[in-house]
C-alpha cells in the first residue's frame, strides 16, 4: 500500500496516484489505484444511467488532469477484486461502450497500458518500503497459502510451462496457440 510504504504524506499528495513508484533503488515499478474513482465504478456507477456515469467519470479525469498540467503522469483505473460488472446492467456494456467510445476521442486524455506509459516518461516516484495493501487482513492469505490454492497455482504454473514448450517446439497451430493463451490468461487473472 502507498500509505504503508510511503506514510501520510505520500498518501496526502494531490499527485499520489498519479505516478509509478519504485522500491529504493530498485527497477520494478507498481501503480497505485485512486480509491474514489474505484469505488465509483466499483458500488456507485451501476445504478446510473451509463452516459451520466461516464459523463461524471470523465469529468472527474478532466479535473485531475487540469490540475496537473505540463506534468507525465497517469491515472491507473484499478478496481477491486469483485465483478462490478455483475451489477450494471448488461454486464456493464452500456457503461464500458461509452467510456470507450468518449476517452478515444477525448482530445487530452488518452487510454495506454503501464509499459506505454513507462515510454513515455512517466514520473516515478520512490519509496522505502513496499507492503501489502490487501483489503482482506492485510495480507494475500486469501489468495496464497491455503493448500488447494497453492496447488491451483502449481497447476497453472504447469499448464503454463507446457504451453510454452508447444508453443517454441512448433507442435500446435496459431489458432490454438491463441486460444490457450487466452485461456491461460483468464486462469492468471483470476482471484479463485
């Protein structure tokens, strides 16, 4: 968590959010979620009509950025572990066809992926320490450490090593390389 490896005061920056962070001296970099736009999409946005919701969600992109100007940062939309979409109607499609549609013809905000940003320069910040900020006791027991869990891991750690072995050895097709790479993707970003 930001507050646990930071403290209050890189917690209570206007920018906290806004940048990547690195342990020390170290390489990797980890983005933080802002809470409040979480939690709107997450529990707020499902019982909006979907243009208001994502009028409201850009508008409040809108304010961060101008608040910011002339600075490389980004905002990470990062949502809990539950399935917001269960609850909007039609699985969210309304909601996430208009965001879409709005935030790729926005003309100062732009979608991108971490490595794109990472390209383009964005800010980074440093902290001492990394913790876990899992919602759940502050740990990720709920996700490691049981045994069938870890043994669903091993699993797909296994499945994963097999498929990349078929995969250099030439012995299935595209199509099917696709579709196991799709299918292990959905296993990796499971929470069980």
């Amino acid at each position: 968590s930001l507050r646990a490896g930071g403290g209050e005061e890189a917690v209570g920056a206007t920018d906290a959010v806004l940048k990547g962070y690195c342990v020390d001296q170290g390489k990797l970099v980890c983005f933080f979620r802002d809470d409040n736009l979480s939690d709107d999409i997450g529990f707020n946005y499902s019982t909006w009509h979907a243009d208001d919701a994502v009028a409201n969600l850009i508008h409040n992109l809108e304010n961060i950025a101008a608040t910011h100007p002339d600075r490389e940062l980004v905002l990470p939309i990062i949502l809990d572990g539950e399935n917001a979409w269960e609850h909007f109607p039609e699985n969210g499609f309304y909601f996430l066809r208009s965001l879409y549609e709005k935030l790729a013809a926005h003309p100062a905000l732009c979608l991108s992926t971490f490595s794109d940003c990472l390209d383009a320069g964005v800010e980074i910040g440093r902290l001492p320490q990394m913790i876990s900020g899992s919602w759940v006791y502050g740990t990720f027991s709920t996700w490691i450490g049981d045994r069938d869990k870890n043994r669903g891991w091993d699993m797909l750690d296994d499945a994963k090593r097999v498929y990349d072995k078929a995969v250099a050895a030439g012995s299935i097709d595209s199509g099917q390389a696709d579709a196991a790479q799709l299918q292990l993707a959905v296993c990796e970003g499971s929470d069980w």
